[in-house]
C-alpha cells in the first residue's frame, strides 16, 4: 500500500461537559436532517463537510471551550471494506486528557467521515477562536434574540461585505475631505461630478445582484462547475454596455453638467472632474459582478482584501496629484481633477486584483472556464435590468434632488453633497449585510429550505440595526465634529448640522430597509424591488422636495426630512413583500 499524505490539523483542547455533547450531538442531528430534506445528492461534498465541520466547531466553542492549540496529525487509512474506513491520530500535544482527545476528535471528524472521504487527503487547517470572540458573540446573540451559531455565521459572511461596502465610498469621501481644502466652489462641483458619475454606473450595478442570486442559487444545487458562469456573461454584458457609456459621458460632460447648475465655477471644475471618474466605468461594472460573485460562493474577503489595496492607491495618488502634482513628469497639482484621476486608476487596479483572484479561486467554478450560454445571458438580464433601471432612476432622483436644491445656494448644494456621502457611508455597510442576507437564503433555497430562506432576513436586520444604532448616535450627538472634516465655511456646517442629525438618528430603520430589500434581490425578486424604489421616489419624494422648496420656500432641513420619510416608507413595504413569501416561487436557470 503506497504512504498516505498526513493532514495536518490545528484544534483546542479543553474538558466539555455532558451537556455540551448533548448539545452537539443536536446540533449534528440537525445539520444532517437538513442536508437529508434540501441538499441535492450531488452536492459538493467539500461544501457539506465544511458547514457540518463548523457548526461542530462553533458548538464548541459556544460551550466554553478555550482554545489551547495542540498539532495532531491525522492519516487517512483505508481498511479491506469498500465503503472506507478509520482515521489514525497522533496528539502530539503533552498533557492532553482523553475528554479533551473527544472534543478535538469532533471537530474535524465530518472533514474525515468514511462516507464522504476523498480519494486524495486534503490538507485542512480547523482554528478555533477563543473565548473572547465567543462571549462578543453571545452579547449580540442575547442583545437582539438571535441563536449564536446564525450571528457566527452571519457576521462570517456579512463583515468583510460591509466593511467592502462602507470603504466604497470612501473614494468619494477621500475625494470631498481632499478637496474641501480648495473651497466650497470645489466641494460642490466634486459632489455634483460624483453624482453623474454614478449615474453612469447604475446602469451596470444590477449585475451584481443578478451573478450573487444565480451563482448562489447554483452553489446551493451543487452545480459546481456552473457557478461561475454568470460571472463570465455579467463581464461580456458590462463591456458591451459599459464602454459606450464612458465613451458618450466623456464626450458630452460639458453638455451635461450645466444642466443641474449654473454656477460658473463649479463647472470649471466638474467637467473635468467627471471625466476623469467616467474613464472607470467599466471597471466598476466588473467590480461589481466580482462582488456579486464573491459574495456567493461565501469568498467576501477576496472583495474586502481588495478593497483596501484599492483605496490605499486612490488616497496616496489623489493626494499627490491634487495639491503637490509630480514636477518630474512635468505635472503640476491638478485639484479636483488630480481627485478623480486617481480615483478611476485605483478602480482599474481593483479590476486586475480581482481577475488575477479569479483565475487563482475560480477556475475550478468555471470562471473563463464555462461558456455562458444563452439562457445564463437571458436569465442574467432578466435580473439586472429591474435593478440596472432602478439604480439609474435612483442616480437620477439623486441629479433631480441636486438641481431642486441648487435653488437654494452653492453652500446648500455643498452641504447635501456632505449629507448623501456620509449617508452612503452609513447605508452601504447595510446594504452589505443584506447581500449577506440574499446570499445566504439563496443557498438554502438552492437546498430546498424554504423556511430558513424565509429567516435569514429577519435574524440579519436584527444584527444590523444594533450594530449601526452605535455610528448613529455618533452622528447625532457631535454632527459639528463630522463636518468640519468636509466642510471649511461655518455657514455650510450649519445648514448640514440638523439633516446629519436626523440621519444618524433614522438609521436603524434604514437598516431593516436596506437588508430587507437586498435579500429580495439576493433570491432574485428584482422586479418588485425596482417597483417600489421607483414609485417611492419618483411619485413621492422628489415632487414633495420640489413643491417645498419652490412652492412653500422651505430649507434644506426640510427636504432631508422628507428624504428620511421616504425611505422609513419604503422599508416598510419591502418588509411586506418578504413576509408574504411570494419571492420563494422564482425559479432561476
């Protein structure tokens, strides 16, 4: 018989009680009659073994466990049977007791299961976490009412997507805090650039939702070489689409900025400005299908990893081109310009990390592997274009609100720029945590759990309004503080000051919204979603903000208050729409 490979495994050794074995043995018995009632017999087995593999680990570590690493070596040995055959364990650890032998067992024992056994030993390394992490646990699971193991498995996912989602716009927020040093004129013409150019964007932002809800779908039927395959038709759809976009907004921005003001020297610096955001384009549309992706497969650290490569090359270059320039070269500071050109080569950079990660993670899954077909690009369309459409009606209400605000001064449309930033910045770790939410109802309705599919949403609002309730009260007490990082006239602070407020104190409910309407897209209800965004703001919001301000001569604090009403609005009917149950009959090729 030829050498067997040995794995190498690093577990914890404690004394469990009989209570805790009790409570895993449940916990096991649970996991199995879930795969046995919705997981497809082909499934990947590797998928299998990891989840039952960390809900062992995660019991254990609930239970007190505390983590004292020892090495054991495991070699797969095959006996005479057909049907696989027994592990053989060196501790190699002094002072291990035989309790403590049994729990380690355990926790890799579904990784080296007879049934499920690999042909070739697959080298496995199990870490875990001490009792600090698991008591932070237990505080969130007690403080919102959700069973610890789904907050360890939601935070899991959700965390490296939210804080991918919050440094976003730190791009922008990079940008205003850069160029807020060059006046008020600048500020405004940033925000308004900005703006336009997510507009351009929006268009290309639904296929983020639409890859995460079929590759997630796929991973969960164990479709394995398949789930990579909407990635490959979302970056053929965003090249075919994203290029002319760049191309006409470049051309065109000097039509298109004094169409939202006409002020002359905030258009002296936003032509350029929008110029030089629109060459990224289409690196945005492929960063948002990688997003999308990763975030399916349960990979969002390669999203987050990346990111901060991405705004560590945005900050250092916009800072030199904005106000020091490289004389070398013979460039001189740029200003708001330097701004966006290093904010678009930064994107660019993201796009190349991201492809190199997906020859690297993917291959196996089909990326550039698998030819998309024409029912993946069909399908894909079909769940982008409500999301595409409602992106850019959004962006759109966004120019709208600009251009009923600029009625009021610069130093208003200066301030809201601030405002929607750092909304942004609060709402987008939401967003993150509802794609967290889609992602993980998608996989268990790819299992067939319609119920667990139907919770995920719920326990993740929950976490999320408590997390971000803290940054929230940050910016309802000391909204000055926040400001002055962006803003340099007293006068524009004071006008942003109660509308900051009123954000930091609504946030919760955007929270519910936000997860409540990202889990629709996650399990691929797009049409409704676009539905209700689109009439809320368009039917509602945007003719109310215009008949305050040009009928009844109202401030910008009312409009925002407005804004906030809209979206409380909105939250509570896509809340609806999920408890209803409608969006567990769509079926995705």
């Amino acid at each position: 018989m030829p050498p067997q490979t040995p794995v190498v495994v690093v577990v914890a050794t404690s004394t469990t009680s009989n209570t805790s074995a009790r409570h895993r043995a449940s916990t096991n018995a649970r996991a199995n009659a879930r795969r046995q009632r919705g997981t497809p017999r082909d499934a990947s087995a590797l998928t299998r073994r990891f989840e039952s593999a960390s809900a062992t680990r995660r019991s254990n570590a609930r239970d007190g466990v505390r983590a004292r690493s020892s090495t054991v070596t495991v070699t797969p040995e095959r006996d005479g049977g057909g049907d696989g055959g027994e592990n053989r364990r060196t501790d190699e650890s002094a002072g291990a007791s035989t309790s403590a032998s049994s729990a380690s067992a355990s926790a890799f024992a579904p990784l080296a299961s007879s049934e499920e056994a690999p042909t070739t030993p697959i080298p496995a390394v199990v870490v875990v976490n001490d009792g600090i992490v698991e008591r932070r646990m237990r505080v969130i699971s007690n403080l919102v009412g959700v069973p610890s193991d789904r907050v360890d498995k939601v935070l899991n996912q959700a965390l490296p997507v939210m804080g991918g989602m919050a440094s976003q716009n730190v791009l922008n927020l990079a940008d205003a805090a850069m160029v807020g040093r060059l006046g008020t004129a600048s500020v405004a013409a940033v925000g308004l650039g900005s703006t336009m150019n997510f507009q351009c964007q929006a268009a290309l932002q639904g296929v983020a939702s639409g890859v995460q809800a079929m590759a997630a779908r796929r991973m969960g039927e164990g479709r394995m070489k398949e789930v990579a395959s909407p990635l490959n038709a979302a970056l053929i759809l965003v090249c075919v689409m994203g290029l002319p976009l760049a191309i006409l907004a470049f051309r065109y921005a000097d039509v298109l900025v004094p169409l939202y003001t006409s002020d002359a020297s905030v258009i002296a610096e936003a032509v350029p400005y929008l110029r030089a955001r629109v060459l990224a384009v289409p690196a945005v549309g492929m960063n948002f299908a990688f997003r999308g992706f990763w975030n399916a497969i349960q990979q969002p650290q390669v999203y987050m990893n990346t990111l901060i490569v991405m705004h560590t090359i945005n900050f250092s270059l916009s800072l030199i081109l904005t106000f020091f320039g490289v004389p070398a070269l013979g460039i001189p500071p740029l200003g708001a310009l330097g701004a966006g050109l290093g904010t678009s080569f930064s994107i660019w950079c993201g796009t190349a990390m991201y492809a190199y990660q997906g020859v690297k993670r993917a291959s196996t899954l089909g990326f550039l592997q698998a030819r998309p077909t024409l029912t993946d690009l069909k399908v894909l369309a079909t769940q982008a274009l409500p999301t595409s459409v409602t992106n850019l009606l959004y962006a759109s209400g966004m120019m709208a609100l600009y251009s009923i605000v600029g009625k009021l001064g610069t130093t208003e449309v200066a301030a809201v720029n601030v405002l929607i930033n750092l909304m942004l910045f609060l709402i987008l770790p939401c967003m993150g945590m509802g794609l967290a939410a889609g992602a993980l109802s998608g996989r268990a309705l790819g299992r067939g759990d319609i119920e667990d599919a139907r919770q995920w949403p719920w326990d993740v609002a929950k976490i999320t309004a408590v997390l971000m309730s803290a940054l929230g009260v940050v910016l309802a007490l000391s909204p000055r503080v926040v400001l002055s990082v962006f803003l340099t006239d007293p006068s524009a602070v004071e006008v942003a000051v109660t509308p900051l407020r009123m954000t930091g104190l609504t946030v919760c409910g955007d929270a519910v919204s936000l997860t409540m309407q990202n889990a629709l897209l996650g399990v691929g209800d797009a049409k409704r979603v676009a539905l209700v965004s689109i009439l809320s703001q368009w039917a509602l919001f945007l003719p109310s903000a215009w008949l305050a301000v040009t009928v009844f001569n109202s401030n910008l604090t009312t409009v925002w208050a407005l804004y906030v009403t809209y979206r409380f609005f909105q939250g509570v009917v896509y809340a609806r729409i999920w408890r209803g149950g409608a969006w567990s009959k769509i079926h995705l090729a």
